[in-house]
C-alpha cells in the first residue's frame, strides 16, 4: 500500500470517527433512548461535540511539533469544517426545538439568554475560517492568511463563554473542558511551543 492511499484511508478513518456521534445520537432520538426531550438532548450533544471538534482542532499544530507526524497536519482542515458543522447543526437544533422554527421569539430569547448572542458570534466566527480555509484564500489573503485564523483561540473562548452560561449550575464538567483548553492553549506559548521538539527528542533517545 502506497503512502498516498494510507493518507486517503487516515482522513476517511477520520471522516468516519467525526460522523458517528451524530448517527449514534439520531438512533438514539429514533429508538426514544434519547430521555423525554430528544429536542434538548441533540441540541446539548451537538454543542459539547462541536467544542470537543474545535479543540481537537487546536491540538494538532502541538501534536505536529511534538511527534512531526504528517498524518495531524493532512486532517487539521478537515476537522476545522467538522467543528463548523457541528456548530451549525447546534444552532440548527436551537432554531428547530427551542424556537420551534418561531423567529418573532429570538428577540426576546436574546435579552433573556445572552449566551445565544455569544455563541452567534462564535458562530460567524467558524463560518470566516470555514470559507477561507482553501488554498486560493491562502494564496489571496497571504500573511494575513494566518492573522486571520488565530481567530480561533477568541472563538474556543465564545464557545467555553457560551458554554458557562450553558451549564453554571454544574460547573465540573465545564471546569474539565476549560482544563482541556487551557493546557491546549499553553502549548502555543512561545516558551512551550520551542520545548516540544526537545521532548520529542528525548523520547526518541529513550526508544532507541
């Protein structure tokens, strides 16, 4: 087996992983698993699928420095518009069973739920980095390319805003996720970033 193929079978595995939690939630809803709302039990799923997607987006630039496995880089594209389908599909979910599709009731929902307009904005933040996250917008914007989706880490802290308000009344499993966050975000830093080659130098000798 070719290296071209095993990159077309590692993004279909990917594809496939990123797809399944969203099937096994529909059964769920069609097989009435899915508790007495199935309406908020999606649209729960969908919004923590969407921010497990975003950081697993973010963690692939420090896997890449820390492992110089290609495999991370080939998919970080992919999963960046798996992350904006799932927070579509949330807001979908929001629009179909809490509105009920009723757009006259979104004014009064934002002055009651200020979490709906922070998520928006995460929202349309996603949509910018979806649309330009092809070549031809790399090679039109040029530096301003990478400016552009740092738009990220502002986003991953909308969706962990959103999330708080979300859930504030048990904050555990929040606490988790920003733990998640923070450590992906620390490796960004300047200083951790130059150390993980170091690492991945050291494990090498280990292994050898």
């Amino acid at each position: 087996m070719d290296a071209q193929h095993r990159w077309r079978l590692w993004r279909l595995g990917v594809f496939l992983a990123a797809l399944a939690p969203l099937l096994i939630w529909g059964w769920q809803v069609a097989s009435n698993a899915a508790g007495p709302e199935p309406g908020r039990y999606l649209l729960l799923n969908i919004g923590i699928g969407a921010l497990w997607m975003l950081l697993l987006t973010l963690s692939l630039t420090p896997l890449s420095r820390l492992t110089r496995w290609k495999g991370f880089a080939l998919i970080r594209r992919q999963l960046g518009l798996w992350t904006l389908a799932y927070a579509t599909l949330h807001m979908l979910s929001y629009a179909l069973f809490i509105l009920g599709l009723d757009w006259a009731m979104l004014g009064s929902e934002l002055v009651k739920r200020p979490y709906i307009i922070v998520g928006m904005l995460a929202l349309i933040g996603l949509v910018l980095l979806g649309a330009t996250s092809n070549r031809w917008s790399m090679r039109r914007l040029g530096k301003r390319w990478k400016s552009l989706h740092r738009l990220a880490y502002p986003i991953l802290g909308l969706v962990l805003l959103h999330f708080f308000w979300v859930v504030r009344a048990d904050l555990g499993e929040w606490a988790m996720y920003a733990a998640i966050a923070a450590l992906v975000m620390a490796t960004r830093l300047p200083p951790v970033a130059r150390t993980l080659p170091r690492i991945r130098y050291r494990l090498s000798r280990a292994q050898a």
